[in-house]
C-alpha cells in the first residue's frame, strides 16, 4: 500500500513537473512540439527528481543502520568521494569531491555510508557552505565520534557559464569538529588529503 501511494505520488509529482517544464520551453521561445524537445519535458522533471531526491532521505537513519561496536581509534579517511549538486541561487550543477574523516569513539561506520551522507545533503538545492556544514554535523550528532572533519573542493557552473565566467576556477569549503579542531590533528588530515587538493 505504501509503495503503491509513493509511486501515485511520484507519477503526479512527474506530470506537474513536465507541465511547468513544457511552459518554460514555451516562455523560452522554443515550440515544446517540435519532434527534438517533444519529450524533454517528461525526462527534464524525471532529472530534477532524481537531482532532488535527497530531501526525501535522512542520512541520519543511513548511518544509524550501518554502526558498528569497535575500539578502533585512529583516523578514519574516505577521500575523493564524488559530488554533484544544484546550486539554490540559479539551479545550475556544482561538482567536485570531499573528503572526510573521523576519529571513533566506541563505533565505527560501513565505510560506504559516508558517500550515502554526502549523496543526500548533495542531491538538494544547496550552497557549497552549508553542503559541507550538514554532513559534518550529521556525522557528528548519529555516529558522535571524538572529532569529525569534511573538506570539499567544487566547481560552479554558476561561475564558469554565466556572471563572471571564470572556467577555472574553484571552492574549497572545511568544517573540522572534536578532535580536528587541534592543530595537530587537522593537519595530519590535511596533509592525508594535500595530494588531492589543488
């Protein structure tokens, strides 16, 4: 019953969707019914579902899931994890990847959870600001681990094919909690990670 309300629920979203996106073509200037932009609607709104799916996840329950009682306490690193978002000013991608860490305390996570994290916070209207922020502090509050640390490098479309049209250039945003707000820790991070970043 459920699956069967989702999916009414996610064919209703779609068809709104490909209506506004229809008039949008209109307003452009193009004829939605010409043969090349016929289906574009349909597919335009099943794309920005899909780049919008994060707002119907908790990443909080994704890493609940996956904790597991460990004594390990070094530094855990998971680099280059790919990311792909829509910046809330205009709607265009920025992309890039991050970099993240945690030391443990008492609980260790399925290594695969934390790009998950990254994936739901990223698949929002957002700002590369408060991306960082979100996942630091997800990570931070479910696995309470006795420090955490993100770093992402991206690049904006909205900088590189509109407004200042600066094509090389990019954003480095940090968050560090716990442990990783001590020098000495955030720079072993840093340095872990200093070939990635440009």
């Amino acid at each position: 019953m459920h699956y069967q309300f989702f999916e009414e629920y996610n064919l209703k979203t779609t068809d709104s969707l490909k209506n506004d996106f229809r008039e949008i073509i209109r307003e452009l200037g193009e004829d939605p019914e010409r043969e090349g932009v016929l289906k574009t609607p349909e597919r335009a709104a099943k794309a920005m579902q899909f780049l919008t799916q994060g707002y119907k996840m908790d990443a909080n329950k994704i890493l609940k899931k996956a904790m597991f009682k460990e004594s390990y306490s070094e530094m855990v690193v998971v680099k280059d994890i790919e990311v792909y978002s829509l910046c809330e000013h205009h709607m265009l991608p920025f992309f890039g990847k991050a970099h993240i860490a945690y030391i443990p305390n008492g609980h260790i996570v399925g290594l695969s959870k934390l790009p998950r994290v990254v994936d739901v916070f990223a698949r929002r209207l957002q700002v590369q600001e408060r991306l960082t922020n979100d996942i630091v502090e997800c990570i931070n509050n479910t696995l309470k681990p006795q420090g955490v640390a993100v770093v992402i490098e991206a690049q904006h479309m909205c900088m590189m094919m509109r407004g200042v049209q600066k094509q090389n250039s990019s954003t480095t945003t940090s968050g560090f909690r716990g442990q990783f707000e001590k020098n000495e820790t955030r720079n072993e991070f840093l340095k872990l990670i200093s070939s990635d970043l440009k």
